[in-house]
C-alpha cells in the first residue's frame, strides 16, 4: 500500500501524464521561483523532483504581485504525434474586486527540462485552462469562465475554445458548456479527455476548501451536451449532497470533515498505464484541528481507480471517500533520487529543491566564489514584493529540525541575515544577526511579522562575535522555536513559542494557495551588495 499525500507540503493543483514509460507531475507555483515544478516517475511509486517549467524573471516575470498571486494551475499533456510536451498555465495579476485578471499561456518542449518555446498568449477569460490534443488532430482550449456579473452565479461555467497550431490561438470567443456535475459550486480545474469515442469533462467542484471535490461529465460531442457522472462527485473528502451554488466562497469550513485525514480532496487528474491500472492525482490538505489551518499548504495525493463497464472512472473499492491509503502499481519497482537532508554546497549548481519569491534564487546567490558554501547577497527587506533574498525549501512536515551554519558580518543595521520560516512577505518568524546600534557590534535577536505587524522582540537581542554561528528552528507540531550556537554542539533557546498553525492559508490574511517555507536569508537594504556565507543546510524531519 501508499501513503498519501505523495507530494507532502506546497504541492496544489496536479495534473498528470504519461510519455512512453515515464510520469510525470506538475503542480502549481504561485508567486515562488524557479515555477511549475515537475515531478517525475517510472513505476507510479517512487518520484523524484526532477525540473521546473519557468525559471527566471525572462521567462515570467511575476515581481511586485502579491502573495497568493503568479503561476496557477498548470496543464501537463504529451502529444504523441507531434512529439511534444505541452503546458498550458496561467498568470494571475489580481483579484481586486473579485475581477480575477489572469492572462494565459502555452507553451510546448520535445524534452520535459527544455528549452520551452517563447509563451502563446491564449486569452484572459478565467483560470485553470487546459488542453485537449483529439484524435483527428484538433486541440481544444477548456478553462474557467469567471463571472463579474450581477445576478449570474458565480463562480462561472467552463468554456472551450478550438486552438489553431497554425495560427497559434484560439478560434473565435470561448463558448460555456459545462455547469457541473452536482450543486456544490465553485467549478474550476477543468480537464477534457477522449476515451473510447466519449468526451469526458473533469472538474473540481465545491471550491478549493473543505467541500471541494473531483466530479466528471462526459458527451459523444467535444461541444456537449454532457451528462452528468451519476456519482458523483467521484472523489472527496466530504461525501453527501449539498448546494452550494448562491456561495462563492471557496473554502467552506463547515464542510471539514472528522472522520477523513485528507481534507479539501479535489482538482484531479487521472493517467492509465500500461498494465489498464488507472491512477488519479488531486489537491489535498492536512489541517490543524480544531482550528482547521493547512500549515503544509495544499498538497498532492493519489487515488487507485478503474472504469466501469458502462464507461464511468471510479475509485478501485467503488466508493468516492479519499484514503490516507491506496494500493500501489504493479509496475516494476524504479527507485528515484530524493533530496538529500543535508547540502553541504559543494556542488557547482544550486540544489532543485531551492525557491525563492518572485525571482530566481541564481540572481542572488553564488556557489562557485566560495567552494562549500552558499553566498546571498542581500537586497530589499523581507516585507518586500520585488527582490528579496530567501533561499528556501518546502516544509513538508509539522516535526522537523532545521540547522544551518552562517558566517556573516554586518556593517550597519540595515544589514542582517539569518534562518526564516515564511508563509508570504507578510506572516514569517526570522533569527537574524545584524549590526546593533545600542550594543556597537553585531547582535542576534528575532524579529517577526504577523499579519502585517511587525514586532523586533528587543528581549531577544543578544551580542554575538563575529565568528560562525549555528542557526536552528525547531517545530514541534503545534510549537516552533528558534536555538542558535557557536560550536554546534552546545545550543541556546533564544525567543519565544510560536503558533505553528498560524503559518497556514486560514490565518494569512495577504495570502492564500501556498505552504510555509523554511530557509536562509540576507538583507542589505542600503546598497544590496553585501552578503553571507551559509556552509551548510540541514532539514531534518523528525515525525
């Protein structure tokens, strides 16, 4: 048996597919660098992170959006008869007024690390648009239609669109033609797929919260009608009728449901192989209890499915309730590399595992100067929306001990650099070393910001030499807390508890869609030059 979620932490919105003997995952980025990453498998049990779609300012340039803003949703599909990889994704610019301004993109590779063509503008009509690759070689474009008009439901309808390769974009407006398959509300995440002469439509329903859901339809006609999956919705967390349909809200927390592990299960994608096994990928989360806040963020699960004889996707024990567990393919075991708990730097790259908000981590940091070390050179504050310098990771787990090992000396106090856990440039805890005025010499001290407040805990500030010094952050389930030490052996607690569950989309209030991130930063906001050493950096999940 597997476990789920597969993709533990930041990991929403999944979409899967198959080329030759190879799967491969993408997932949904938001305003993090390098974007899109890929996840990739040959035995549907044993992934690696293998690339990332976007990265670098060039390619999509998401600087001074706001959190919860950027990259969403991507499509993932492999045109057989062309060769070709395609993505199709969206960039949302804003949600002012619900009015939801997205432009998107497609973009196509013969290999799945690149190069990607230069982007092809689509059309801005709604999110979560994908592709269709027929049999006849027509391409349909399907997406989120979003609704601003009084006296329509909202959110909107699914719409399709023919694409023309040739002319590279769609012919004529967006056409509605898909509703949903139940009354929860709140369609999104469409996805078309062709099988055995039936057009089938795959939706998420009920909002990307506690009622969402994977629901499906299916038409002899790629424009519709479709009929409605007489179960549906085929997989959730929350099975039952309910109608949502007057309610726009997407995260529904009365819908959370006591008995599951895996909540707000939705926004699927299924792939089959080559034994007939029939795997679904969708959205999950684990929350806190009883505050129902999703430190990890949206993660990624699997389903083990199957067709029915009348041509319906189930899941294998012919229910529709999400399991923490299912069964694993019989396809030949094909171990894959995993990140490594320690990185040492020696390497002349960065690590795949390392992002950063908005830009790339290699416009900042540098691990040829110093063999053995990462250096960051500092730049705007950490509140900011354009260049900051957080080298981080996705947690992936409540219990985890994270230690690194910094040499850094700050001039004037507008220089400071130090360990971060980080939900978006308004909600982070950061153990920072900086020039302290008051003392003359550089100093530690933890400084946080919650919600927009900013608090410098004063009762922390502690001299420090000018020597190396170990950083750690320590979360416990519910409590995080920072330690620090000279020798790495010997450590000091330094501040307060924190509220790990306050790192969460539930409690952000300037944010949303993402996870919390742990890692090393700078900030030299006078003349963004000057930088700190890291020697190493070690998570360490003790769950």
């Amino acid at each position: 048996m597997m476990k789920n979620p597969i993709f533990p932490g930041f990991n929403p919105d999944p979409c899967i597919c198959k080329a030759g003997d190879d799967y491969y995952v993408i997932v949904s980025s938001f305003e993090w660098m390098p974007a899109l990453p890929i996840y990739h498998s040959k035995d549907l049990k044993n992934w690696e992170l293998y690339t990332h779609v976007i990265r670098s300012e060039k390619q999509a340039d998401i600087r001074k959006l706001p959190s919860a803003k950027g990259i969403w949703a991507p499509c993932l599909t492999y045109c057989e008869e062309e060769k070709l990889f395609y993505v199709i994704y969206g960039v949302m610019n804003s949600m002012n007024a619900r009015y939801f301004d997205v432009d998107n993109y497609l973009i196509t590779a013969s290999d799945i690390k690149g190069p990607w063509s230069e982007p092809i503008y689509l059309h801005s009509a709604g999110f979560d648009a994908s592709i269709l690759h027929d049999d006849d070689g027509k391409k349909y474009i399907v997406s989120l239609e979003w609704e601003t008009r009084e006296g329509y439901e909202k959110p909107g309808a699914v719409c399709i669109a023919e694409y023309s390769p040739v002319e590279k974009k769609i012919i004529g407006y967006p056409k509605r033609f898909w509703h949903g398959g139940t009354d929860r509300g709140c369609i999104e995440a469409p996805h078309l797929y062709k099988r055995k002469g039936f057009y089938y439509i795959m939706c998420a329903e009920g909002g990307t919260g506690y009622g969402h859901s994977v629901t499906m339809g299916r038409s002899e006609n790629v424009w519709g009608p479709y009929e409605k999956d007489p179960m549906n919705p085929i997989v959730t967390s929350i099975p039952g009728e309910f109608n949502e349909r007057k309610d726009p809200d997407h995260l529904k927390p009365k819908y959370y449901n006591p008995e599951s592990v895996l909540q707000k299960s939705g926004h699927g994608s299924y792939v089959e192989n080559e034994l007939g096994e029939v795997y679904l990928v969708h959205l999950t989360a684990r929350p806190f209890v009883p505050e129902l806040r999703c430190t990890l963020g949206r993660e990624t699960a699997m389903q083990k499915m199957m067709w029915t004889d009348d041509g319906w996707l189930r899941m294998a024990d012919k229910s529709n309730f999400a399991k923490e567990n299912f069964e694993e393919s019989k396809l030949p075991e094909y171990p894959m590399p995993q990140i490594p708990d320690f990185d040492d730097f020696n390497s002349d790259t960065l690590g795949i595992q390392y992002y950063a908000p908005r830009i790339s981590p290699e416009s900042f940091t540098d691990v040829k100067t110093r063999p053995g070390y990462v250096r960051i050179r500092g730049q705007e504050s950490r509140t900011s929306l354009n260049k900051v310098s957080i080298l981080a990771r996705k947690l992936t787990s409540v219990n985890a001990v994270i230690t690194t090992k910094m040499e850094f000396k700050p001039e004037i106090y507008q220089h400071s650099a130090g360990l971060i856990m980080y939900y978006d440039n308004m909600n982070y805890i950061n153990l920072r070393k900086y020039y302290s005025q008051t003392l003359g010499q550089s100093a530690i001290s933890v400084i946080q910001l919650e919600n927009g407040t900013r608090t410098e805990y004063l009762d922390t500030r502690t001299p420090v030499k000018d020597v190396p010094v170990y950083l750690r952050l320590r979360i416990e389930n519910r409590k995080t807390f920072f330690e620090w030490s000279y020798d790495g052996e010997q450590y000091f607690r330094i501040g307060k508890e924190f509220d790990t569950t306050k790192f969460s989309d539930e409690y952000c209030k300037y944010g949303e869609f993402t996870g919390t991130f742990v890692g090393m930063t700078c900030a030299d906001r006078m003349l963004h030059q000057h930088f700190a050493d890291f020697d190493f950096f070690e998570y360490e999940d003790i769950s």
